[in-house]
C-alpha cells in the first residue's frame, strides 16, 4: 500500500516507513545575509532566500534564469529575481496547498496543480483562470509540467501514475503505471521525447514518451541513490544531468549517459521538497519543507574530488555515440559495453535492458 500523502507535519516514525530515517549531520553552511553558504564535504557555495510562511513545494527557473518562481502550502505562489532576492510578484491563486506551480515556455500561462485534485492554467499577466482540470487523477495531485513546445502537460499523483495530456484537447493522451508508491514529479527533456519520475519508493524511471514504447520494454530506473522518498527531479538542458531532491534532506546530482549518481549536496534541515537546475548547468535550485529556499553553484562540479573519484571508482570513459554522434559515459567495467547512449537505446526498437546499467 503507498503511504498516506505527507501533511504539514512529519508522521510518528514507524519500522517501515522510509521517511523514519535518523536526522543527517547538518554541514558548516551559513545562512546570514552577508555571507554565503558553503557544504563542508563538496565546498558548494549557496543562497537562503526567505519569503513563505509554510512549507516550499516547488521552485522552478524562468525567464532566462534571471527569475525563478516557488510555491507553497501557504497556498502562494512568488516570482522571485535572482540578481537582487526580492519578490516580484506574489500571487494567491488557490485555497489549499499549492503542491507545484510550472511556467509555459513562452512565459504566458501559469500551471499549478493543488491539493484539491485540481490543475489550473492562468494568465501570467492578469491572474485570471484559463482552464481548469479536475478529473485527471484519482488522488491529490502532486505535481506538473509542461513539455518544451507547451502543448502537453505531464502530471503526477498519489495515485501512483503519471498522466500527460494535450493542452489544446484538454484530453489525457498517455497513462504511466510503474511506480511502487506516490508518484512525486516528473520532468521532460528539451526534445519532449523522454520523461523522467521520482517516486516514494526512492526511485527514477526514465521513460520513452515519444511513441509510447515503454508498453512492450518498461522504462530504465535509477535506484539506490536516497535512503529517503525520492521527492522531485529535473533534467538538465542538455539532459547530461538529473537533479533529485528527497526527504532524507539531500539532493542528488546523477550523470544520464552513464547512469550513475554524481554527487549529494547535504545542507538542508528538513525535506527537500522540490529541485531545479540552470539552463547553463552552473546552478541548482533547492526546495525545503522549512520554508527556505537554496541556491548553490555546481559550476566546477567536474573539480571537485568527491565527482572525480567517484569517476574513477565506476571507471568511467567518455565514449561517443554510434547513433547521434554525442558523448556519452561509460563504465569500462561492464561486460558488454555499450555503442550508443541510454537515449538512443531507450528510443530503440526492444532493447536489452539487462545491459544497462541502473535497470
């Protein structure tokens, strides 16, 4: 049975509830407004930004990184400027927790999704409800997005699916059942053909939305990297790189071509309840249940010892692809190794999964 959805406050800790997990060591990070944060182990410098009055469910890029936008279940919705930290705007869009809030690409609509099983698109400039869905899951939604051409919008739920479906029809076009628990988010690559979904059974499974070819070969799965349930996720511009948050109070930092989990960044309280990462790759935004907001700088990532041997310890190589001509990682310790990178083996017709790494 899935767990119950997580309310303002944390449940009593029970034997085999993952979240029932011993409070992490705390690093040297600053929070004052004259200094910068700095993570102990991995000295990744970063930005506490204060503005709701309850826990942070979403925090999401915009408008050319300048800006970023976060939601809460103080039932807000803040449009922040990353240069100076004010608030641009602060909008009350909802009566109840607001569990996820998503710009179109062009900046126009609004997306958010509620604890009323509601999703709503609105008008960024005026605030008015464009359209309103409230028969897509069975259960509290927990989050959406929208694909790069903003057309569909994927959604996820207590009901342990992801659903995308078209903004013009107002139609569910694609169900996807795999998940153990709560689904927790999603997210699309730039190219809209693969979709990513963290969960509550501490997992990623990447799959293949382009044709729906995850009916007949299942979707590959990242596992291992939280003790905690796996809360949010992000690519990448690129899709070189997933960003995970879960509420064992870190977020993860996994290489796509190779499969394997990069870096954890430890420095917040509480759950980590939503991620983000800069179109340029040298910025992670993170989400706490404490009301707080992070922002670190991953910009020398690849420099710091802890990636470098964690390289060295899966002996990776950095091959390029057979198909789409990209370099892509490598475990030289496989077996079998591959030719072409997960994307172009995910999109393939029937693939041996039980060579990828991670499945």
């Amino acid at each position: 049975m899935p767990l119950p959805c997580p309310q303002e406050e944390a449940p009593a800790p029970l034997p085999d509830n993952p979240l029932a997990l011993e409070p992490p060591s705390r690093g040297d990070g600053l929070v004052e407004e004259s200094e910068r944060g700095r993570q102990r182990l991995t000295q990744i410098p970063y930005q506490v930004y204060l503005g709701h009055t309850s826990q942070v469910s979403c925090c999401n890029f915009c408008f050319g990184d300048t800006r970023f936008i976060t939601s809460s279940f103080d039932e807000s919705v803040i449009l922040w400027d990353v240069a100076t930290g004010s608030q641009v705007c602060d909008y009350r869009l909802h009566s109840a927790p607001v569990t996820q809030c998503c710009l179109s690409p062009d900046n126009q609509r609004l997306f958010t999704s509620s604890w009323d099983k509601s999703l709503k698109a609105w008008d960024v400039e005026t605030g008015k409800v464009l359209h309103l869905g409230t028969e897509q899951h069975g259960s509290m939604v927990t989050r959406c997005r929208f694909s790069p051409d903003g057309q569909r919008v994927a959604s996820t739920s207590c009901d342990r699916t992801a659903r995308i479906w078209d903004m013009l029809t107002h139609r569910t076009t694609m169900t996807l059942q795999r998940h153990g628990n709560v689904v927790s988010d999603c997210c699309f690559t730039q190219q809209g053909n693969t979709l990513c979904t963290s969960s509550w059974d501490r997992t990623l499974l990447i799959w293949d939305v382009s044709v729906g070819q995850f009916r007949s070969q299942g979707p590959l799965k990242l596992a291992g990297g939280h003790r905690g349930c796996v809360s949010s996720c992000t690519f990448s511009r690129d899709a070189n790189l997933i960003v995970a948050g879960s509420y064992d109070h870190s977020v993860s930092i996994w290489d796509t071509a190779g499969l394997y989990m990069k870096l954890v960044l430890k420095d917040h309280n509480d759950w980590v309840t939503d991620v983000d990462i800069s179109a340029d790759n040298a910025s992670v935004l993170s989400a706490c249940k404490d009301s707080t907001v992070l922002l670190w700088n991953i910009e020398r990532l690849d420099q710091i010892p802890a990636v470098q041997s964690q390289r060295k310890l899966g002996g990776e190589n950095v091959v390029q692809c057979a198909d789409c001509r990209k370099p892509f990682s490598i475990c030289l310790e496989d077996s079998s190794l591959p030719t072409c990178c997960p994307f172009c083996r995910l999109s393939a017709t029937g693939p041996d999964l039980s060579q990828l790494p991670g499945v």
